[in-house]
C-alpha cells in the first residue's frame, strides 16, 4: 500500500515546488526617470484624459508595486502615487509589459516598479539622494516575495538640457548613477534601456542626446525617441507615441536576451496559479497525513 501512494506524494510535491517558483518567478522591472516615464500621455490643461490604449490594458499578469510597496494589478497611470506633484497619464511601462508577456513564452509574470518623477534633473539621482535611496528601496521592496529585476527602463535628460553645464556634465553623472545602481543592487550586469530624448527644456538638448547615444556600458541599450509626437505642450510624448515606445523598448530588451523564446504563447493568469497551487498543497497534505497513518498501521 506504501509502495502505490508513496509516489504520488512525490509527484504532487514536486508539481507543487515548480507552481511555486511560476508564482514567485516575477520578471521585475524598474521604472525611473522623469515625465516621460512616468507619463503624460493624454494630459490636458493638466487633467488626464483617462482614455486607455488596448495596448495598456490591466492584465492579471502585470502587476505595479505600490507607493505603500504592495503588489497590485497593474493599471493606468501607472505612476499616479509616485510622481504626485502633477497629473500622470499613459507612460510606456503597461505597453512594455504587454508586449514582453506577447513576445516571450518563458516570461510568466512582470512585476513593475515605478520610480520616476517629473522634472528632475541627474544631479537629484546621485547615490545617497532622496531619488537614488527610494529607487533603491523599492527595488529592494519588489524582491522581498519573490522574483528576478530583470532590468531598468531609463527615460530622463530633459531637465539637463536648460543648462550648458549640466548638459556638458551629463554624460559622467549618468554613467556614475547607472554604475552606482548595478553595485548597489548587487546585480554587476543588469540590464538597461535608456531611452534618447525626444524634447527638451533648454537649447542643449543635442548635447544630452550625443551623451545618451555615446554611453558604452556594458548591457547598455538606446532606445532613440526622437521623431515621436509630442503633447502640444511640445514637451510629453503623446499617448500614440507612448505605445510606440513601450513596444520599441520591449523588443530592445527582448533583443539583447540571446535566451529568450518569442512567441504569442498564451499566459496562465497568476491568480489561477494561486488556486491551482493551492489545491495542490492540500492535496500533498492529506497524501502525507495518509502515508503516516497507513505507516502507523503497518507499523
């Protein structure tokens, strides 16, 4: 009688281990930047205009870290209480993440962590800075259930393009923030996805572009925005662009993982995962609780 139930004990333990590791295999991604990442998209006389694209849609395999570090159904704005001093519309995060669950069958989950903040300039994401300690902590926050930061999407420079110096110094701040994030992260190689400037603030806005296209970092890729349209405060992407870009950088990443397997393989929704991995280790407990008392008898 062992010899028949002791297999299957083992058989749904190990179903159940690998459930587990689906569920806490979050592919995490940091957001950071200033208004672009963050999104104005469909922004209004500063009033979002709360149309969403299919391509942002809520997706039960996308979820958003919380200002209060909870994990929650992503939806849009996604920075709506992190970048709080002004209304936040469509960014590219929901339109990465939708397009990376799209084109990659071995991503399950995307777990996003918005960080950026509007009008900031590198100076303010210099290591030990109110900026750099709280993408620090949410990082680290994100980890705590489980899960892989599988990269940083980087959107940021409009503010240093006002001033000459800022725009002559930005090449070396950035490269020290991007430096001083992989070590703090203990993540040496962690891949990142800037993203090129589109507008600007000030006049010096081909000065910060040659330093974003010039970067040589190692897992360093550019994603270049420039010719998307453009609120017509001449400044924010517009919703369409956003899409754009969230694409243009799912496929950037995609494209520097010699691993990774596209296809439009359908995902199992992690709340089903949940129920299913939770029958599963009822199930592995009466089977125990069987195998002892059945050993008992014998006994």
């Amino acid at each position: 009688m062992l010899r028949f139930f002791l297999p299957y004990v083992v058989l749904v333990t190990t179903f159940s281990v690998q459930l587990s590791y689906a569920i806490s295999g979050r592919s995490i991604f940091l957001l950071a930047g200033q208004s672009n990442m963050s999104g104005r998209g469909g922004i209004v006389n500063g009033t979002w205009d709360n149309y969403i694209p299919p391509e942002s849609s809520p997706n039960l395999a996308i979820l958003r870290l919380s200002a209060d570090l909870n994990w929650q159904l992503a939806t849009e704005p996604l920075h709506r209480d992190i970048d709080t001093t002004k209304a936040c519309g469509i960014g590219p995060g929901m339109v990465f993440a939708s397009w990376l669950l799209r084109k990659d069958s071995s991503v399950e989950v995307v777990g996003l962590v918005p960080c950026a903040v509007g009008g900031t300039n590198i100076s303010e994401w210099a290591r030990g800075g109110q900026l750099y300690n709280g993408l620090i902590g949410r990082a680290q926050a994100a980890l705590e259930g489980g899960g892989t930061i599988r990269g940083l999407l980087w959107y940021q420079g409009e503010s240093d393009t006002v001033s000459r110096e800022d725009a002559e110094s930005y090449k070396t701040r950035l490269q020290n923030f991007f430096t001083h994030l992989r070590a703090d992260l203990l993540l040496p190689v962690l891949p990142i996805i800037q993203v090129a400037l589109a507008s600007a603030e000030g006049q010096y806005i081909e000065m910060v572009r040659e330093a974003q296209l010039g970067m040589d970092l190692v897992n360093l890729r550019t994603v270049d925005a420039k010719g998307l349209r453009l609120e017509p405060d001449g400044l924010h992407l517009t919703t369409p662009s956003q899409v754009t870009l969230g694409k243009m950088l799912a496929d950037t990443f995609l494209q520097s993982q010699p691993s990774s397997i596209t296809s439009n393989a359908s995902k199992t929704p992690p709340n089903f995962l949940t129920s299913l991995l939770d029958v599963f280790i009822g199930l592995v407990h009466f089977l125990s609780y069987l195998f002892v008392k059945l050993s008992f008898k014998i006994n």
